[in-house]
C-alpha cells in the first residue's frame, strides 16, 4: 500500500492511496506537503492494521512521484 500528493493549487494537495496499484482512494485535501504525507502515512498505517499487516512491511509512497508534484522539494 502507498500514497501519492499531487498540487491541486499553490496552497491545495490532495492525498489519495492504493493497494493494488490499481484503485484510489481518496484521503483528503491538505493545505500543506507536510500535512498531506501526515494524513497519506496515517491511512497507510491504519489500513494495514486492519488487514494485520506492518506498515513497515509495504511501501509507504512513491517518492519520484512526490518530487515531480512538489519540484522536488519534498521531504519526509
């Protein structure tokens, strides 16, 4: 399971995470890139409690996917 930010606008991101690779789900809105690993790495960590999986276990986001969205100012 990871999550992807993307910029919605200057002061906008949205969060949406996947399993497969395949299907999203979307987390929210957040008006930070802080903020919005926050909420992407909270999904992740609950969704895999409750499937009884480590978060640790899988990928936690896509980080040239972030840094493309972000001009590569992201850091998590």
């Amino acid at each position: 399971m990871h999550w992807s930010v993307q910029r919605v606008t200057n002061n906008l991101f949205s969060v949406s995470a996947t399993s497969d690779g395949l299907d999203y789900t979307h987390v929210g809105n957040y008006r930070t890139v802080e903020d919005a690993n926050r909420a992407g790495r909270r999904f992740v960590s609950a969704r895999a409690h409750e499937q009884g999986r480590s978060p640790r276990d899988q990928p936690a986001f896509s980080v040239n996917q972030q840094r493309h969205l972000a001009g590569g100012t992201l850091h998590s």
